[in-house]
C-alpha cells in the first residue's frame, strides 16, 4: 500500500496523494510519487494532483525520520526530493496543484514544481523549515523567489510564516482561489479544460515559460 | 539554560539600525550613520530591525552608499526594515536590502525620480516587485500608501491595527532571534541567489547547503524538538 493512486480517464491523469493523516513525505511515499509521474501515459493532455486525506494536501517531510536518519542516506532523501518535485516541471503535459488544506514544507515544494496551483479559502501554506533548524532543500527556495520575486519569498522563507488561500492568491503563490473544500473539483475540471487544448503548444510554451527564469535567457527565445 | 539567561540572550540579539534622513539633514550624515551601524553590529546579532524614514538621497556619496546598501543586504541574519511615516529615496532603498519590511498605518514611500536612485536600488526593487509595476515607481516618482505597498510587494506586510511598525518589527526580531542562525543565513543566501542563477546550479546549492546546515546541532535540535513535541533551543553563534 503506497498511499499514492494513479487515475487516467480520458485525457486527464489524476495523481492522488493519500496516506493519512498527512501524506507524510517519508522516502517510500516519495519513490511512489515519482513512479506515478513517470507511469503517467504518453496520450495525456494534463496532470492533476490531489489529496484523498481531508484537510490536507502535504504536510511535508517525515520529521521523526529526518531526525534519527544517517546524514549521508538524508542526503539521498533530499536528491529523491529534488527528482521527485522535479518530474513535475519535466513532464511535458501541465501539472495542476489542487490544494484545499494544509500544504506545508515538502507539500509546498511540490506544489511549487507544477504549472497552477489552485487553493481553497480554507488552505494553508507555508515553508516552515527554517523554524526547524533546516532548510527547504529540494528546490523550493529558488522556486518560490521565481514564483513570486524576492520581496515574499524571503519573508515567508525566513519567518515560515503561514499564508491563506486568499493571501497565496495575492502575492502570487497561487492563481487560482476556490471557495473552501471546492479546490479538488475546481483543479479537475481545469485539467479537463487543459486537456482539451494543442499539446504539442502546451508543452513549448511550459519550456519556454521555464526556461524563461533563467540567467541566459533572452527575449524571443 | 535558565529562563533569566534566555531573556538576557533574546535582548542582546536584536539589533536596531537607524536610517533617517529627517529634512535639512546633511545626507552624508546618513550614510555615515549607516556605515558605523554597519561597522559596529555585535557580532552576537541573530535579527536586526532597521527602521527608515524621510529621505531623500546620498549625495555625492552615493558610490559609498552603494557599498554600504550592499552590506545591508548581504548580512547573514535576518532584516527587518520599518516604515512607520515618509520612506523616500534612501530610505526606502535601505528597506529594500532588508528580508521583511512592515509598513505602519501613517507610510508613504516613493523613489523621487528626480534623481536616480541609489546604486543597487533599481535591481532590487525589480526582484522585489516584478517589472509589472517597478517602472511606473522608478520613472513616475509617485508615493504610494503602505497598503498600495503591499499590493506590489514594496512591503510585505502591514502592521496590525494599533500597532506601530516598529513595534511589530521588535516583535518579529525577537522570534527570529531565537530560530537557528546557520538555517537563517543558508535560506536567505540561496534566496538572494535564486534571482540570478541558473536553476541547475540553484539544486545544487540547496542540497550542498542543506547537508551542511544537517549536520549542525541546531538543526538536530530543530528535528529532535519537533518530534518530541517541544519547544527547540537553538544556539547562537559567533
């Protein structure tokens, strides 16, 4: 039992995260993750994420884990993050983010990897790591600040402040802003939606947009 | 460590930082002011608060002052600027360099395009805001309100109702003082990098600095506190 399905119907791929009662990011969870992204069928036009665990999204990385592990295999853990987060800008489909309650550390990294990040009223986001005494390693200190530029990204990276759906909206963590509990079917039907579109279009404009952050990057490219 | 000691700790290791340029000043007096700021920070500081007001500019030291902006910056401890009245020009480009800046009820803030703006300025305020509304600021010269502020990222966040900004600065410091000083100076040198490197690189960077923060006692006590549900005591450096 991974805690992780993989629905394909029609054009649409659902990955659903669901290992109660937080879909803690423990190494076996994430190696599944990262098998669903890859087991995704070569005809679908989207990918969405979401959780079965209510309330919750991710809660981040197993920190009773984090705290007895060797530091060469945390190490690992923390490239696994990087690949895993990492499948989700490397798959040429968009990646939806449906997020309809807590979306903490390795959550949020994740969350961060795909293309929309779609949030209830009721979510919560945060990077809390640097209150732990650690860092958010697996990538998401230089996605936020390309995100949202560097005047959020340090105060939510330094404080670990938490930040509602509406104010993730705001400062452009999120773009989509859903009543509460409605985000799951709110970030389906844009799947469906982005399904329906050219993917041979999307998938130049996702690497475009990507690769649009980057310090070589010049316009018209 | 004893409550009494803790207290004692938690005072000293918030800085406070003054940069005012109140009118008729001497603008190099400001930047004089900013540099034995600078040069005399104990080294014991885990959070600073500087507070900013008035402006306008450097003058003709404003080479100097690009320097001294640049140190700002790059301290490795925690900034937190406050905006509690007038924030123009060099005040507001010290704001800039700062990790989280909080306008108060009674904020304005511009750069007078009258002049240009000090070194450093004009690249930060573009990483801070986006494109989408930093022209408009640099090339128009137009004061905004702390709340129009915060809509473009100028400010990241407001000060509660009540409560000067300075006073939920002082707030703020006094927490991140007690987190763990290597995690804060690894997050936000990879941050300030973020803006600029390649994204390849930027991995890179997170996992080498991630494993060097790892096997610190700090974050051991960060992980082992979190799992045993307690508070973490994380130790100062230097």
């Amino acid at each position: 039992m991974s805690g992780v399905a993989l629905h394909v119907g029609g054009a649409v791929a659902e990955l659903e995260l669901g290992a109660p009662p937080v879909n803690a990011f423990t190494p076996a969870f994430l190696q599944a993750v990262g098998s669903a992204v890859a087991a995704v069928p070569a005809e679908v036009g989207a990918l969405v994420v979401t959780s079965s665990v209510p309330r919750v999204f991710a809660a981040g990385g197993d920190i009773g884990y984090m705290a007895r592990a060797e530091l060469a295999e945390q190490t690992r853990y923390v490239q696994l993050c990087q690949d895993v987060y990492g499948a989700f800008e490397r798959i040429a489909v968009p990646t939806v983010a449906a997020i309809d309650g807590a979306c903490l550390g390795g959550g949020l990294e994740l969350a961060l990897a795909c293309d929309v990040r779609v949030v209830a009223e009721n979510a919560r986001l945060g990077l809390p790591e640097a209150t732990l005494g650690i860092l958010a390693g697996g990538g998401a200190i230089h996605r936020l600040v390309r995100a949202v530029g560097q005047a959020p990204a340090r105060d939510l990276l330094l404080s670990g402040r938490r930040v509602t759906g509406a104010e993730a909206v705001r400062i452009g963590l999120a773009s989509r802003l859903t009543a509460a509990g409605e985000a799951t079917s709110a970030g389906r039907a844009l799947a469906a939606t982005l399904a329906g579109l050219d993917p041979d279009a999307l998938g130049a404009v996702k690497a475009q947009a990507w690769g649009a952050s980057e310090p070589c990057a010049a316009p018209g490219t | 460590m004893t409550p009494a000691a803790q207290r004692v700790e938690r005072g000293d290791a918030v800085a406070r930082l003054a940069v005012a340029l109140p009118a008729g000043s001497d603008p190099d007096a400001a930047v004089d002011a900013l540099a034995t700021g600078l040069d005399t920070l104990p080294r014991h500081t885990r959070a600073l608060v500087v507070t900013v007001s008035d402006g306008v500019g450097a003058g003709p030291r404003a080479g100097r002052c690009g320097e001294l902006l640049d140190r700002l910056e790059a301290l490795p401890m925690p900034t937190v600027a406050a905006v509690d009245g007038a924030c123009h020009g060099l005040a507001l480009a010290a704001a800039l360099c700062c990790d989280v800046r909080i306008a108060g009820a009674a904020a304005t803030l511009s750069l007078p395009a009258a002049r240009p703006p000090d070194p450093g300025t004009v690249t930060r305020l573009v990483r801070a805001t986006g494109q989408g509304v930093a022209r408009d600021l640099l090339l128009t010269g137009r004061t905004v309100t702390g709340e129009e502020a915060l809509c473009w990222g100028l400010v990241t966040r407001l000060a509660p109702d009540g409560v000067t900004a300075a006073a939920a600065a002082s707030t703020l410091a006094a927490e991140l003082a007690t987190l763990s000083p290597e995690a804060l100076a690894a997050t936000k040198r990879l941050a300030l990098a973020a803006a600029a490197d390649a994204f390849a690189d930027g991995l890179a960077a997170e996992l080498a600095l991630w494993r060097e923060v790892r096997a610190g006692a700090n974050a051991q006590e960060g992980l082992s506190a979190f799992a045993d549900k307690r508070p973490p005591v994380f130790r100062g450096g230097g």
